[in-house]
C-alpha cells in the first residue's frame, strides 16, 4: 500500500513514480518473475495511471503535466527491463506515446479513433 499514490482515505491503483521502492519492486517482480519465460519481450502496462494529478505527485504534475510523469516513469522502469535483464519492453500506454522513449514498442489503443 505504501508504494501506491494516495493518502489516509484513499488509495489509488497507481504505483508511486517518485519513490526508489516503487522501481525496486518492479526489479524484484522481475527477478522473480523473468527467468521462468523464454520471451525476450516483457509487456508493460502505463495505461490508466490513476491520480498523477493529485497525493504524492501533485506538485510535479502542476510543473510537467501527467506525460512529464508517465514518460520519466516510463524510461526508469525500460532502462531497467533493457539494461539490467536484457528484455525488449513493449510499453502499453494511453499517455506519453508521441514522447515516449528509446528501444521501447509503445502501443496506442486509438480509442478515440474515427
């Protein structure tokens, strides 16, 4: 629950970008997680990032906007996936897409496509 945005009342689903614990669970889960496929690609859901405008990254959100958070966010946690254990990341976002990063697949769901 700590690593989640929120505060005494309410708790987002959204991991907390700010905090080294939250990139340090994701390294975990991989560790953990990784060495049981044979797929060189890791899928990595951005999408529905709940609460980047409010609790804990209110302030950076009024200085940079929810793409300033999702792409910096989205760049630790590729950097991580490419450099540490080798993976492709395929990053599945619905913000950030046109500004996203190096060596990452960003899928955009064109839900507001005609």
């Amino acid at each position: 629950r700590h690593l989640a945005l929120g505060d005494e009342k309410h708790t987002s689903a959204t991991i907390n970008p700010l905090l080294d614990e939250s990139l340090e669970f994701i390294d975990r889960l991989y560790g953990s997680m990784l060495p049981y496929f044979t797929s060189k690609r890791v899928f990595i859901g951005f999408d529905e990032a709940y609460a980047l405008d409010k609790y804990q990254t209110k302030e950076l959100y009024e200085e940079v906007g929810a793409v300033g958070i999702a792409v910096d966010w989205m760049k630790k946690v590729a950097a991580l996936t490419h450099d540490k254990y080798g993976y492709e990341e395929v990053i599945v976002c619905n913000i950030g897409f046109n500004t996203c990063c190096f060596r990452v697949l960003c899928t955009c769901f064109g839900y507001g496509a005609r």
